[in-house]
C-alpha cells in the first residue's frame, strides 16, 4: 500500500498506530515522545475537477477515485466521457472538423511522476488521451503526430471509427457557404476538457483533450496537446489546464506558467488571474477570444479565472460536487 495512504488509514483506524509509523520513518524512536511527535497531515484528495460543466466527466473520475483509483486512471477514465458524447462538438466523437471536414483530436496526459504522452492531429479514434497514455508508456516518446499516431493507435489495439457526425458535418456544410473558408476565432466554440485529479494518496495527474478550434486550417495545433501550455502537473506543487483558444496559451506556456506561480507561493486561484493577466498583457484591447485556466494545488485548493464571463469549471472533493463560475478578467 502507498505510504501516505497508509499513514492516512492509519489516522482514521488507530491514532498509536500513526504515531508509531510516524516515527518509524523519523528514525524509529519510540515511547512517550511519539505521541509528542507531529503527525503526518492526510492528504487533502481525493479531489477531481474539471473545465466547464462536464458532470458526467467529473463524476466519472470522483467514481474511480472513489474506488481507490489513480489520479492518472481518474483522469483518463473522466475525460473519456466527454470524447465519446457525440453532444459536445468540442472534444472527440461529434467534434466540429478543420476547414477541409476532417476531424483532428488533440490529447495529452500527466502522471504524477512527470511522465508525459501526447498526440496531435489524430485523426480516427475515439479516445486520443488512451492513445496518449500508450505513447507515454510504451514508447520512449512523448509526441506522436498525425499518420504516425494513427498507426500506432491501431498497432497499440486502437480501433479506426468515423467521428464526423452528420450535426457536425451539417454545419460545416453551412460554415462553408459563407466563410470564404477563412478560420474563424470565437469565444463560444471552445470546450475542450482540462482535468486534473488528486487521488487518496495525493498524487496528481492530468489530462486535457480536443477537437480544437472549428474550422482550423489543416495541421493547426492547439495547446492542448502541449505539455506546459495547455497542461501541467508537477506532483509536489500542483496542475494546470487550459481552455480557450490554443495560440494564446502556448504563447505564454499557460500551464507550466500557473504550477510555477503556484510554487512560488500563489494559491491556485491568483495564479489562474496571473496566467490570463500575461495574456491580456500580449493582446492589449483584444478581447475577441476566450482563455480559461483551472488549477489545483498539492493542499486540494482550486482556482480558476478567464477572459469572458460564461466560464465555469466542476469540482468533485470531499465537500460534494458542483459547478463553479469562473472569476472574469473582462466583466459583462
Ligand atoms: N484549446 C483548444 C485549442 O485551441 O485547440
């Protein structure tokens, strides 16, 4: 058993027991001055949230810590949720396509050793944050691309599916008669899925997935895919994740921006301000676009902050579940 989860255990079912294990890895003193000694604080997980309202997502990852899960299988498990609801026409199954009707799925995923795998441009499979898990622990790479991740997703068992449903194909096919086939930026078509669990040990893990920007050119990459901008887990600070529009975040290694605040003594919700400070510091009077930052640090404390009102993350911790609207750079 993990040594933290069993010194946890150990507080709820035998208070000498704690102060014995305690002890033990100070040492080995025993006697009175055990007691005396200060006890290991429980971790404060298991914690799961989320960007933007994905109940079902973050429930789904409460299930598995619940159960005694991993961060890293939380995550996985939760974000999947989203790549399969053909409703959201944001991330994976049902997500709107690039400029030439082809849908391209953007993943990444963290473990709480730093251990990182990603895909970008994948084209076919459902669940590209699995295929990113595989390249993080099955091959001496972080980033797969394109064609090569598609092979490797088939090699790894993956198997090939249409993801272009006939809602999303009806409205590129609309997108198309007036568009001038120009990518657009908007503020509203962007919910890709950020999450970021701590598991009953304390252990953190991330993961964040999308279809990307609607109507994009063909190859345009996000942040999302791009460890530091669109995710970031350091196991002894905490995690970030992004939403919005990509360009923005990796200009500013969104992300990795945030946990380093975060170490140097912020709390998760002033980091979160900070990161869309130092994009709105780039983008003086521009406010045609959306960028949303959720964090959890290492003591269980969230934040979050974004550019337009209508952002919210949902958080899953020892309290209940709830959605929470973000705090606004710009007010409505
Ligand atoms: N944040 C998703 C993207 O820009 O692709």
């Amino acid at each position: 058993m993990h040594r933290r989860k069993f010194l946890k255990n150990s507080s709820l079912g035998s208070a000498g027991l704690l102060g014995a294990a305690t002890l033990a890895g100070c040492g080995g003193k025993t006697g009175p001055e055990a007691g005396a000694a200060p006890m290991l604080a429980a971790s404060p997980g298991p914690v799961a949230l989320c960007t933007w309202d994905f109940g079902n997502a973050t429930e789904k990852a409460w299930s598995v810590l619940n159960a005694g899960g991993s961060a890293l299988d939380a995550v996985e498990a939760g974000v999947k949720v989203e790549e399969a609801n053909a409703d959201n026409q944001t991330v994976g199954l049902g997500g709107r396509p690039d400029r030439d009707g082809h849908v391209t799925l953007d993943a990444c995923i963290m473990d709480p050793a730093g251990n990182c795998g990603s895909v970008m441009g994948l084209e076919g499979f459902l669940h590209p944050v699995s295929v990113a898990r595989k390249v993080m622990e099955e091959t001496p790479h972080v980033i797969l691309i394109g064609e090569g991740a598609a092979a490797f997703a088939l090699e790894a068992g993956f198997e090939k599916q249409e993801l272009l449903t006939e809602a999303s194909r009806r409205e590129w096919e609309e997108w198309k008669k007036t568009s001038d086939y120009q990518p657009v930026i908007n503020i509203e078509n962007h919910d890709t899925i950020g999450m970021l669990c701590m598991d009953e040990a304390g252990d953190l893990s991330g993961a964040c997935t999308t279809s990307g920007l609607a109507y994009k050119m063909r190859g345009r990459v996000g942040d999302s895919p791009v460890i530091g901008a669109g995710l970031y887990v350091d196991n002894e600070v905490g995690g970030a994740t992004a939403t919005g529009l990509g360009e923005e975040v990796i200009r500013t290694v969104g992300s990795f921006l945030i946990v380093e605040l975060m170490r140097q003594g912020m709390s998760p919700q002033e980091a979160c301000e900070e990161g869309v400070r130092r994009i709105m510091a780039k983008n003086q009077g521009r406010t045609d676009f959306q960028i949303g930052f959720i964090a959890l640090n290492k003591q269980g404390q969230t934040g979050a902050f974004c550019i337009h009102p209508g952002f919210s993350y949902r958080l899953y911790n020892g309290e209940g579940h709830r959605n929470i609207p973000s705090e606004t750079f710009l007010k409505s």
